[in-house]
C-alpha cells in the first residue's frame, strides 16, 4: 500500500507539479512578454500618441536662439517693402542678395501682402485703422557658401505676433532653399508633430495645455517653416521661447539632401563665402588690372616723345599753357593737391586743351618716408581736388623725387593708379636757366623718353617752345604719357620710358 501509496502520491505528486511548472513558466512568459512589448512599443508610436515620456536621444528643448545683426551681413542689399506697394501700412525691408535670393523674398513679401489686405479688416487701400504690417529680415546661418535668413512678418495691433519664414542661399551657384518644403522630407512633418507632443510632457512646458494631434500638427508646421540650420544642429522654434533641437544625428533623417548639405556646412562651422562685392560705381576703369586711356598718336609707327611737367599749377603755368597751345603741343602735368586748390582754373583748363592731368601728392612728401594710411591719404586727397577742379580723377602717379618704398608701391597699385618716372631729367629745377634746360631736353631725349621739367619754374617756361621746335626739328612727335604704351597701363605698374 505504501508502495502504492508512494506510487500514488508520486503519481498524484507528479499530477500536481507539471501543471505547476507549465503555469510558472506560463506566468514568466507573460511577465516577459509584457516587459517586452512595453519596452519595444514602438517610439514613434508612443510619441505620436502623446505618451512618450522622454523625447529621442539627440533631441532636447533649447531656448530660440537670439536673432543675427542685418548689419552683419557685409556686401547685403535690401529693397524696402514701400517700394512695392502703395499703404504705409506695409513697412520694412526685404533682402535681395545673392540674386538667388531675390525671387524667394519677392514672393513672400507678396504673399504676406497680400494675406495682410485679405486678412485685416480695412487693410485694403484706403485703409485708416491702425492695421499695420511690418517685414523684417534677420540672418540665422552664414557656412560655407549658405546664407539663411528669417524673413520675419508682424501685423499689429492684431495678431501682434511675428511669423517666421527662413530660407537659405548659396551665395557661389545661386540655390536657394525655403522652409519646410525644400529643406524636410515628406515623412518629416508628422514626426515633428510628435516630438512636439513629446516636448508638451516635458517640465519645460509645464503648465501649459497639451496640444492634440491636430494642434501638434499645425505646431510643426509653423516651427518647420521656421526651421534655423546651425553649429549646433536643426532648431525648431516652438511656441514662446523654447525650440527643440535635433542634433546632427538624428536631424539627418529629417532633411533633404540640400538640409543636410546646409545642416554640414553648419555643424562644421566652415567659413562663410561672403556676398559677392558690387561691381564698382560706374565712369571707374573697367577691368582689374588694367587702365585705358584715349590714343591720340599710334608710337609704334611715331617717334614719340613726352614732356612732364610737376608741381604746379603755378605762377607761370597759364602762360605755359599759352605755348602749349600755339604750337598745339600736348603735354602731361603731375599736380600737387595744395596747388590745384589755389588755382583749379588751370586744371580745368588742361583738361579741356588736351593734356594729360596725373597726380603728384597733395603736399610733396616723399612717400618712402610715410606710414601706409598717410600715403593713401596724400594720393587720395590731391586726386579728390583735382577732381574737384574740373579735370578727370587721375590715375597717373607720380611721387615726389621719384621716391618709392615697397610700401609706396602697394598703396599706388591699392588706389588703382600707374607710376610714371621719366628717363631724361632736365635738372630745370636745379639750375633754373633757360639755354641749360634746351640743351638738357635735346641732347637727352630718345624715342619713348618721358621729359622731366618743372612748370613752377619761369626759366622752365621760357624754355619750352625752343624744346617743341627742337623735338620736332629732330623727328619727334610730342604725346601724352598714356600714348607711349599704347593708351594701356598697368595699375601698380612703374613707367620710365616708352621704350
Ligand atoms: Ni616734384
């Protein structure tokens, strides 16, 4: 019986412990399998739905960044929204650089416009409440060849809030990328929504109402069009002050390739190309190098000669211009600035008989002796006078005493101008004696000479019409300075003969 009993109690014990087992093993199962599938619910799922309690790794609330400086962006052009319409109700300016840029702000400029006068109340023309529509512009983003900006739109007294429209140009080969369409992928929207309502449980928002989906929705849409590509990854303005930030990572997956390729050159935090520089005012040289000039005499064929005449205008120079036009002989004056503003008559008048009016200073420094800022300034001011008195703004340099410094050289060729020396020096100044200067001028003077002489100098004068007859005895042609090249100089060349 025991036996039996052993038996039945081992068989009645054996009934018993196998369901026991199966159903602990049934219960660790379940117990598992719930932990499972709390676990892997999936995130988008549970985002979507408002559940989720933590927002994605790579993803936090930031506060919205501070707004860049207009100012900021050097070589910018803007158009002011007056321009366009007819209301001083519509204010504000709207960029236009790089050109690709343009077409994308016209349009929003448009179309806030436009909603402004269907949207308000009395906005339309004539409108006299105190609607009003303010655009504005702030730059969000400069890396690489990217410019963003956040083309900004604020109606008072109603709405009263600003709406934000960024949009990104590539400043080298003239892309332009607006918000959200061009930036996100068509699957971005509604995982935006979910982070929003991710974002809603978070401590940062406490307090205020959870959005529901639709809400959400439209949240996204308003802070994706509102999307700023920076160093530190993709913001997305929230209401408020808060945005949510999407770093590189997981930002990746919500753009197109041209948000990426912004979003790189961002994070890399490469230098910004720049705006392009306007090209210069016009009545300036065309060209980068390079200074053109009137050909009056072909010196390939002519035997040419120039006579130069420095620190004037003086005393003697009406009566030098007197000569110079009796035997109709053009010459080259290097003028001082001090001197031209004693007698701008003078350059007027050189300029309308022909000559060539160059610039000698405006104080006769020697320049190799001068800090560079000084330089300019002696270049700068004597061709400003000269300008002043009537004649071309000179582009023809030459220093006093011929005196170069490596320093002198870089600020001609940085203002643009050419050097002109000479090659025969009539030492006038020196022995200021009528037959001395002839003989100078005539033994000295080659074909392509350039002919130093001083117009301030009575004897100099007295010396010139001999010198033209002279020259022209001997098979010369007298010519401005610029002839002897061609009509073609260099800016920062030095010239000392045409040869
Ligand atoms: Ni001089």
């Amino acid at each position: 019986m025991a036996t039996t009993r052993e038996s039945g109690a081992h068989r009645h014990r054996s009934g018993a412990v196998l369901p026991m087992i199966l159903t602990t093993v049934l219960v660790l199962l379940l117990a598992a399998a719930v932990v499972f599938l709390g676990s892997q619910e999936p995130l988008a799922r549970a985002l979507a739905a408002g559940r989720a309690k933590e927002l994605p790794a790579g993803v936090t609330i930031t506060a919205v960044p501070t707004p860049g400086d207009p100012d900021d962006v050097a070589n910018m052009e803007t158009n002011p929204v007056g321009a366009a319409g007819d209301l001083e109700a519509r204010t504000g300016e709207y960029p236009v650089k790089p050109d690709s840029l343009l077409p994308v702000a016209e349009e929003w400029v448009a179309g806030r416009i436009a909603a402004f006068s269907s949207g308000v109340p009395g906005a339309g023309a004539g409108a006299d409440d105190a609607a009003h529509l303010e655009l504005g512009w702030s730059p969000i983003l400069r890396a690489g060849p990217y410019l963003g900006v956040d083309l900004t739109s604020t109606v008072t007294p109603e709405p009263g809030e600003t709406t934000h429209q960024s949009v990104y140009a590539d400043v080298t080969s003239g892309g332009a990328w607006s918000a959200p369409g061009d930036l996100f992928t068509g699957t971005a929207a509604e995982r935006v929504a979910a982070l929003v309502r991710t974002a809603a449980n978070q401590p940062e928002f406490a307090g205020r109402p959870h959005p529901s989906a639709a809400e959400a929705r439209a949240l996204a849409r308003v802070a994706m069009a509102a999307a700023q590509l920076r160093p530190e990854g993709l913001v997305l303005p929230l209401d408020g002050d808060r945005a949510l930030l999407l770093e590189a990572e997981p930002a990746a997956d919500y753009l197109t390739e041209a948000g990426n390729s912004i979003l790189a050159a961002a994070v890399a935090g490469t230098g910004f190309a720049g705006i392009p520089a306007p090209p210069p005012p016009p009545g300036r040289p065309a060209g980068p190098d390079r200074l053109t000039f009137p050909v009056r005499v072909d010196c390939s064929s002519a035997s040419c000669v120039a006579l130069t005449f420095d620190d004037g205008p003086g005393p003697h120079t009406g009566r030098l211009l007197d000569i110079l036009a009796e035997h109709d002989a053009p010459a080259t004056f290097f003028l001082l600035g001090e001197q031209t503003r004693k007698r701008p008559e003078l350059v007027r008048r050189m300029a309308e008989e022909g000559h060539v009016v160059g610039n000698h200073t405006w104080g006769h420094p020697d320049l190799a002796t001068l800090e560079p800022r000084e330089i300019d300034r002696q270049i700068a001011t004597a061709a400003d006078e000269i300008a002043t008195a009537g004649a071309p703004r000179p582009v023809l340099l030459r220093p006093p005493y011929g005196s170069l410094s490596d320093s002198a050289r870089d600020r001609i060729a940085a203002a643009g101008d050419a050097t002109v020396l000479w090659d025969v020096d009539t030492l006038d100044w020196k022995t200021r004696d009528t037959k001395k200067t002839v003989a100078a001028a005539l033994t000295d003077a080659r074909r392509g000479s350039i002919i130093l002489m001083h117009d301030i100098h009575e004897p100099t004068v007295d010396a010139v019409a001999d010198i033209i007859t002279g020259l022209r005895e001997e098979g010369y042609t007298l010519v401005g300075v610029p002839d002897l090249f061609g009509g073609t100089m260099n800016k920062g060349g030095i010239y000392r003969d045409g040869r």
